[in-house]
C-alpha cells in the first residue's frame, strides 16, 4: 500500500475575483486573500490552489491567459503574489497555482504575432488549417461554446482552432518549441516557490493531426473522439513531469480532465508513469447534468452515484489516486444541486461534506461550501458573466427555442451561481468590498456569512473542522484504507465502511428528505459491538444509546463510527 503523506492533503479552491477585496474596486484581489489566510488555515486545510490570478482580459475569468509569467494587475502585482506565496507557507500551508495549457488568450504575445503572418516564428505554436473549397472550415467540430470550434483569419486566409472561445485559441502540443515553453513557464512558478499545480482541461491537448469530421452532432463540443484523452496525450504529460514537475522534489499535480476512463486515468496517475498524481473524479459531480447539453438536467438515482463513486474508489485502489470534490468555480452549489438549500441546508451541506472527506481520495472545498452558500437567485440573463451561459442562450435562440424556456435552464445551471462573492459577514457588502462588487450578493448574507459561523458549534463550517481533524487523525483508515460498499441497492441511503487489516470505520448518509429505514448486512453488523459515534450531523436521537448504529437516518442525517471490529477473515 502507497502510503505517501501527500495523500493526506485537504486543498481549498480559491477563485480569486470573487473572495475578497481589499482596495474597494469590487473586485477580489491577492491582498484580499492575504487578509483571510488566517481564516483558510482555521479551517484545517494544508492546501490552497489559487484559480489563474495571470494576466487576463478575462473573457473566460481568466481561464484565457494573455501572459502565464505576470500577474493581472487586477489582483496585484508580483510582490503581493510573492508575499501570498511566503505568508501561506509560513503558516504550514502550500500554495498551487493553476496552468491553463490548452490554449492562451488571443491577446498573448505569441497568438499577437502568429496571427497576421504565416512566416512568423510563432505561427506554429497553434493550429491553422486551411478551409474546405466551398468556404467550410477545416472540420465540422463544435466548440465548447456552440457553433464553430474554427475561426476564419481573412490575412493569411486560414483558421484557427479553439476548443473554447475564438478568443482562446489552442496550443500546437506537437510543435516541440511549445512544450519546450510550457515546461520553461512551469520551471519558472516552480522556482519561484510554489508546491503544486491545477491542470485545466489537460487531457484534451493532444488533437489526432488528422483533425477528422466527427459523426456526432452535439451543438457543443462534438469532435471530443478526436482529442479527449488523444494521442499524444500521456507522452507530452510524462515529458512535461520529466522537463518540469520533476525538477524539484515534492510538487503535486491534479489534473481536470472529464470524459476519462478508470484505464485512463490509471494511466495519468500510476506513479510509475510519472505523469500527474491526481485527476478529478469529474464523473459525480456531473450527475445531475446531461452529457450532451451541459444546460439540461436529468434525473439521477442515489444508486448511480454509488456506481460512480464504488467504480472509481475500487478499480483504482492502489493503482492511481484522485481528488473528490462537490463544488467548484464551474458548477452551481453544490447544497442547491445535491442537497435541499431550503428547509435542510445546513444538514446537506453537512452530509455532502461527509461524503467527500470520508472516501479515499484528495478532498477539494470550493470556496463558501464551508458555510452552506447556495445558489444566486438569477432572474435575468443580463445580470450573467458566464461566458458558456451567455454563448448558450444566444445559440440556442438563435436556433428558434422558446427564449424563456432556455433562459429559465440558463438561470438554473450558470457558473456564475458559484461565482458571486464570498459572504463574510451581515454587513451590506457581506464584507467583500466596500466599493461596488463585480457580480452581485446574494441578500442571504444576513443570515449565511462566515462571521455567524466562526464560533457556533452547530455551524457547518465547524463541522468541517471536525470532519477534517476526523480525517487526519484516522488517516490509516480514512485516506489510506479500502473502500466497501454496503447497501448496494438502497435508493436513499448510502453507507459504506472504510477499512485496513486492523479497523474499520462506518459511513452511513441519508441522500433524502425523508426519513430512512435500512438494515445493514449480517457481516458488519457483528462487527458493531465496539463501535462509537465519531461525528454526525444531528444530535443523537433523545433516550437512545449514540453509539449503537441506528436502522434509522432523519432527513440528510450524516453519522460516522469508529471502532468497528475487522471483518472476520473467511
Ligand atoms: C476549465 C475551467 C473552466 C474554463 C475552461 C476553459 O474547464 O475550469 O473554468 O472555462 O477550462 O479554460
């Protein structure tokens, strides 16, 4: 068994625009995070992964970067990063930064000069084709975004690829001279200081050179086939590890990359490959969202998420490791999506955050998930930033859909619900700014803030801290042990114990808003007798023993036991 304590790790997603602001301009900024670094460490977490702070003209918030080695002066400068980096360290914590390697934003240096002419020594850092005869473009792939992952440039008469927006134009990773660069820049972070990397949309870099026609007739994304998990992929990730990741002992890399395989992702994390330690189990957090319209919901069962979650935390048991997470800066929050942000908020969010510090696996908090934050009541599509929205919308009634039809899914599934700032206290601002915030607060500040929080025992974000310090102090069982489902088949309940040759520990989370009846199988419950209560989410049931494990889970109850005997060896 691998038992590396960077596995131990617990990492906090920031999004910077929008945590905390410290000039007034409404925008978040380093000096903002620098102020609130005492609160992050509070938590329990020894990590923080900082979404892109480079210089962006942030048509994608700063997924579209213009220049990887500065930093937007939105946020700072150089100095107030250096000082971040140097006062996250000296409290324990590390640092990570995220590389946007698929693609640059049409305003860096490198896209300024490729662009106008074909002899330009840069030209071959992206992907230009020339047009089929009747004025086509190369192929018939969709972009991220709808319509046409092709741009035509009239000066040089050739298109360009973007998977994402016309603005964020795709790396060339065959030319060597870019992945010389690339591994140039990330040396450059690494010997600057910083402990890691987040690896945006990293497994889509490698395109099949033949750029074919696909057959699929999604309205976004269609030529996946033939650049998800592609050919080149898994050389250009050990070369960069090699050239780069390696060049400084103890760097972590987490990948995002959707649509993978478990043999895939065994191949991007199986240390002996040398490629990434982790990807992101994109699978769960998908869910509730169809495969071929990110817009549309659909209807999912407690017993999917188990396949998903038991697929993954089985076949890749100590082959690869992956980081689990409930929220980011792309979904909605997490307490709307997968709990109930009404009547049991504070239970859901809790047994959300069960499921997500109790499973092998690297556990990621987004942001204002420590609190409960829910979704922004959008009623406009003029109050969105969201780029996908907005291109969304605008395709879908360009196409001749009922316009209140989409927007009303537009308004449900937006990123920007995740994106409206951090609530830290009652005060009209929530205490983001003092001045005008870019997107706007959600008036539910008065009642969820940080500040409400701080000091109450019953408040989710202490139970975070429990969960954490929980998870730290059973390492053995709850990072490095096995996983084994129970009750397979259950349709509210999800229960599972995690285990080493010595102990184990037993999961038990109501998915409903009912209450939830269950009887555990005849092999663990002999196992029993010991155990205890080491954390849940409501007080015991009144006259009952706490720590005899119940037939019985109130709507979104969340209850962990330790102690359990091992299972008998057969
Ligand atoms: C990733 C990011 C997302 C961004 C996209 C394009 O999915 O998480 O925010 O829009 O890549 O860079």
């Amino acid at each position: 068994m691998n038992r590396e304590s960077w596995k131990e790790k617990v990492v906090y997603q920031i999004f910077p625009r929008s945590f905390q602001d410290s000039n007034g301009d409404g925008n978040g900024d380093l000096q903002g995070i620098i102020s609130r670094l005492d609160y992050i460490q509070s938590i329990g977490v020894d990590t923080i992964w900082l979404s892109p702070v480079y210089e962006s003209p942030r048509v994608d918030q700063g997924y579209d970067v213009a220049n990887q080695r500065e930093i937007d002066p939105m946020m700072g400068t150089m100095a107030d990063w250096e000082q971040l980096l140097q006062q996250t360290q000296s409290r324990g914590m590390d640092l990570w930064m995220d590389l946007v390697l698929n693609h640059t934003s049409d305003q860096h240096r490198w896209f300024q000069q490729a662009r106008d002419s074909k002899d330009s020594p840069y030209r071959d850092y992206y992907i230009w084709r020339k047009g089929e005869k009747d004025g086509e473009p190369p192929n018939n792939w969709t972009s991220y975004l709808g319509g046409s992952a092709w741009t035509y440039e009239e000066s040089t008469d050739e298109y360009y690829l973007h998977l994402y927006n016309k603005k964020q134009p795709d790396l060339n990773w065959d030319n060597p001279k870019v992945r010389e660069e690339i591994q140039d820049m990330v040396r450059y972070w690494i010997d600057k200081g910083v402990n890691g990397f987040r690896l945006d949309a990293i497994n889509v870099i490698s395109k099949d050179s033949n750029l074919p026609d696909t057959k699929e007739s999604k309205m976004e994304g269609s030529g996946y086939k033939h650049f998800k998990n592609g050919p080149n992929v898994h050389e250009y990730l050990r070369e960069l590890n090699e050239k780069a990741f390696s060049t400084k002992e103890g760097i972590i890399t987490v990948g995002e990359a959707s649509m993978v395989s478990m043999e895939d992702v065994a191949k991007y994390t199986d240390p002996d490959r040398r490629e990434l330690d982790m990807i992101f189990m994109m699978e769960s957090p998908s869910i509730g969202t169809d495969p071929d319209d990110s817009f549309k919901s659909r209807d999912w069962k407690l017993t999917e998420l188990k396949e998903i979650v038991t697929r993954w935390e089985k076949e890749l048991l100590n082959i690869g490791w992956f980081g689990l997470f409930a929220s980011n800066h792309d979904h909605p929050r997490m307490v709307s999506s997968f709990g109930n942000d009404g009547k049991y908020r504070v239970e859901s969010a809790k047994m959300l955050a069960t499921l997500v510090h109790t499973l092998w696996g690297t556990p990621f908090i987004y942001q204002g998930e420590e609190i409960g934050m829910t979704n922004y009541p959008f009623e406009s599509i003029e109050q969105l930033d969201d780029q996908m929205a907005l291109h969304y919308y605008k395709a879908r009634t360009e196409r001749g859909e009922d316009p209140q039809g989409v927007e009303r899914r537009v308004l449900a599934g937006t990123r920007d619900h995740a994106r409206t700032p951090m609530q830290w206290d009652e005060s009209p601002q929530a205490g983001f700014t003092t001045g005008e915030p870019w997107m706007p607060v959600n008036d539910n500040h008065r009642e969820i803030n940080v500040a409400a929080q701080q000091d109450d025992p019953a408040s989710i974000l202490n139970y975070y801290r429990q969960l954490i310090k929980l998870r730290r102090e059973h390492a053995d069982v709850i990072v490095h042990g096995e996983y084994a489902i129970l009750l397979e088949d259950h349709e509210q309940v999800f229960a599972y114990v995690r285990r080493n040759d010595e102990r184990q520990g037993l999961v038990l989370l109501n998915f409903s808003d009912q209450d939830a009846e269950f009887e555990l199988p005849e092999d663990i419950g002999v196992c029993l007798d010991s155990a205890y209560r080491a954390l849940g989410n409501y007080e015991p049931e009144y006259g009952k023993d706490a720590d005899q494990v119940p037939h019985r889970l109130r709507p979104y109850e969340a209850i962990v036991f330790g102690g359990l005997q091992p299972a008998p060896q057969k």
